[in-house]
C-alpha cells in the first residue's frame, strides 16, 4: 500500500534533516543534531575547566599529604573529601559535559511516521540506542520544551515532547528553537494534533 505524503509546511527542513518518503510510510525523516555551535564549545570549555579544577584538587591533597604525613589524617581525607568531590565533579559534570559533546558528534535520529504509529529510533554510535513506538491515535498534543540556558541565551537548547494519553515521551535534546519547531509541526500535522511552542525563547 502507498500511502499518500503528508503536506509540509512552505519552510523548508532545517539543516541536518532529510527527508525520504516509502512505500510503508507517510514519511520518514533522518537527523543530525546542527546548529548548536555555542553549546558545543561552552561544553567543551566546561569539561577542560572541571578537568583542570580536579587535578588541582589532586595535587593540593597529594601535597597536605607529604606535609602533613598523618595516615590517619590522610584516609579520612581521602575517604570524606576527595572521594565526594571527584564524585561529584567527575560524574556528575565531566560525563555529563562529555555526553552533550559526543551526541553533537556521533547522534542520529530517525522519525518514520507510518500509518498507525511514529516510530523514533536514536542512536548514539554504537554506544546508544533508544526507541520508541507511539500510537498516533493516542496522541494528544505536541510541545517545544527547554532543555538548557536561560532566557534569550545563545546557549538555550530545546527538545520535543509528544503528549499521549498513557505516558510522554521526550525526543531530541539539546536542538536549536527553529529545528524543534519545524519538526514539532511536521509530526503535528501527521497526527492531527496542536503543536505548542515553548513561550521562552
């Protein structure tokens, strides 16, 4: 069965999406996160400025220890300070720091709206995969939501969020205010549904 291609807005796509069209879907759209350039290099700033503040904090506690030479002082330090603090500025940061660089780098998303369902595959390499199957008759709105960044901040980021009548589901992070909106209006069209965009921008 073909199925008749959904109509696109006058826009055409963004940069980073192309669009295909198939025999067993309405359309099938492939992406590259684009258009992000600030995040990227304020993320890549931020991972050298926690990796730099961690040596610092390892060469500032190797040094009180060969002064210090109290094992007793040196375990409880090591135990209660330095194990919290690479803890919090190595996981909690640094990954996440290196997460955002490599999704830029190695992420590729696919939206296949078919028939009855908009199935979202995203890999990240072959580090990461997500997938999610959603029913377009169960759909109830589509909404812009911010992900990073403050008000009228060139770093500000946004992602897609598909309301269903059972759960939601996030596609996309971290993507600039004009692709999630043009792909936001694209599978709202295909479901029939409203698209909200975010108020801050």
């Amino acid at each position: 069965m073909i199925f008749a291609p959904i109509m696109l807005p006058i826009i055409p796509p963004p940069k980073g999406f192309k669009i295909f069209y198939s025999s067993h879907s309405e359309l099938l759209l492939v992406y590259r996160p684009n258009g992000m350039r600030y995040l990227i290099i304020f993320s890549m700033i931020r991972l050298l400025a926690w990796l730099l503040f961690c040596i610092f904090i390892a060469i500032l506690l190797i040094t009180s220890f060969l002064l210090i030479q109290d094992y007793l002082i040196i375990i409880l330090t090591f135990i209660f300070l330095f194990i919290p603090l690479v803890m919090y500025f190595f996981v909690a940061k640094i990954v996440d720091q290196v997460y955002i660089i490599i999704y830029f780098f190695l992420a590729k998303a696919r939206f296949d709206l078919r028939l009855d369902y908009l199935v979202f595959n995203e890999k990240l390499g072959n580090f990461k995969e997500k997938k999610h199957e959603i029913r377009r008759s169960k759909i109830k709105y589509i909404q812009q939501i911010k992900t990073s960044g403050f008000k009228r901040n060139r770093l500000s980021s946004w992602g897609l969020l598909i309301k269903t009548t059972h759960q939601d589901y996030q596609l996309l992070a971290y993507q600039s205010y004009d692709n999630i909106q043009w792909l936001g209006n694209i599978i709202a069209a295909w479901a029939k549904v409203s698209y909200l965009p975010s108020l801050e921008k």
